[in-house]
C-alpha cells in the first residue's frame, strides 16, 4: 500500500475570516476601554468625587461640605458616597476584564466563547451607562460612550455568519 492518496487532498487549511479578526480587535479595545475607565474610577477616591462636585459649579469644597453632598446626594457620610461610586468602577472594570479574556478565548469562533463576549459586552455596557448617567468627566464619559458603542459592534460583528461558518469549519 502506498502512503500516497490517489484522490485530491480535501485537508486544506481553513482561513480565519476578516470579520472575525475585526471583532476580535473590537472586543479588545472595548474591554481596555471599560477596564481603564473603572480602574480610573475605583482609584479615585474622595479626590475624583470633589473633582467632580466643583466641576459641576459647586466651588471649592471642604471636607464637611463634602460630607454634606453626599448626604443630599442621599448617603449616609462621604465614605458611603466613594464605596459606592468605588464599587461602579470595580463593575466596570471586571466586566472589561471578562470580555476581555473571553474575547481572546473566541479566535476559533466557538460557540460558548461567542455567547460569553455577548454577555459580558452586555454587562460592560449596563454598567457604562449607570458611569455616563452619574457624576463624570470628560475622560470617563469619552471611555463609558467608547465602551457602549464597541460593546454594540462587538455583539455585532461577533455573531456575522462567516464567523459561524469558520467555526463550523475548524471543528
């Protein structure tokens, strides 16, 4: 018997669609884009929120007048305040941090991996919108609005037919 087929080869090696490489790129951007913003975010402090308060037009602040914002902002002491606005940019950042490594998991288009950078692209824009809603900047907005829009074309681009076929074929 010979090693050699006499038939054509029908082994050929099965090339990752542009599509595909667009959404990973897209996914990638989105998820350092939301990982920056809520490292930024849960980083900042007492110092980000009275930057915040005296960007709204409210002056220089001391540190009861602080206390006092807060408790009309409805919180029991400034420390109530940053733990929660702490705990946005915690959220933004772990939903970043998922779709980042389940955006990397997705280079063969496999279906689970597509399923999970829907959800968290899901989850990375929930929490930006409740970011762009509250007290922000420039720089936190500009990354929340960067974050919702790529999450979009993530789920977009993630689930375009040649990405299914290239799955299919690799399997």
């Amino acid at each position: 018997m010979s090693a050699i087929s006499a038939g054509p080869s029908t082994s050929t090696a099965v090339r990752r669609p542009g599509l595909l490489t667009a959404a990973l790129g897209i996914v990638v951007v989105t998820a350092l884009a939301a990982i920056a913003n809520g490292v930024m975010i849960a980083t900042g402090g007492k110092e980000l929120i009275k930057e915040l308060l005296e960007n709204a037009g409210l002056g220089q602040l001391s540190d009861a007048d602080l206390d006092l914002a807060s408790q009309l902002a409805g919180y029991d002491s400034l420390d109530g305040f940053v733990s929660a606005f702490t705990t946005r940019g915690y959220l933004v950042a772990g939903a970043g941090v998922a779709l980042l490594l389940f955006g990397l998991c997705m280079t063969k288009a496999a279906t689970w991996a597509r399923i999970m950078v829907t959800l968290s692209s899901v989850g990375v824009m929930v929490f930006s919108m409740v970011v762009l809603a509250d007290e922000t900047n420039g720089t936190m907005a500009g990354l929340s609005l960067l974050a919702i829009v790529g999450g979009i074309l993530a789920i977009i681009f993630t689930w375009l037919p040649a990405n299914g076929r290239y799955a299919k074929a690799v399997r």
